[in-house]
C-alpha cells in the first residue's frame, strides 16, 4: 500500500484502522423498572396485533368456506 512521506492535514483518518485506544467507554446506564416495563408492553402490545391479524386473517384466505363459483339456476328453468 503507498503511504504519503510529506504531512497531510487528518493524516489520522488514514491510519485510523491501525489506531487502538486505550481508554475505555463508560458503561450503559441501566435500564429502570418502568422503561423495562414499557419496552415490555410495547413488545406485548406488537405480538398481540400479529397474532389478531393472524387470528382474523386466516379465516378470510380459507378456500374452502367461500365457494370460489357459485352456480345460481333461474327460478324458471325448474320446469314447473
């Protein structure tokens, strides 16, 4: 790989893949009781509508409950 000799201004962004560093993050803030409790309701709240989707959607692409022919014979062809 060709690397330049004269100075470069953010010469830095170049070698940022080689560059480690040794100070570590701070760690997460913990979560409190109410944000899990709300993430767990929303997470509730969107399985619940799947499953109601699925519940009322299934029922509607059944082929077998609508007939996709409906033969309908006139009341004058009986004959009568």
């Amino acid at each position: 790989m060709f690397r330049r000799r004269e100075p470069v201004p953010f010469a830095f962004v170049a070698e940022a893949d080689r560059f480690r560093s040794n100070v570590t993050p701070p760690p997460r803030p913990r979560a409190t009781p109410s944000q899990i409790a709300g993430r767990t309701l929303i997470g509730l709240t969107i399985v619940a509508g799947f499953i109601g989707s699925l519940m009322f959607g299934m029922p509607a692409l059944d082929s077998q409950s609508h007939p996709t022919q409906q033969i309908q014979q006139p009341e004058a062809s009986d004959g009568r």
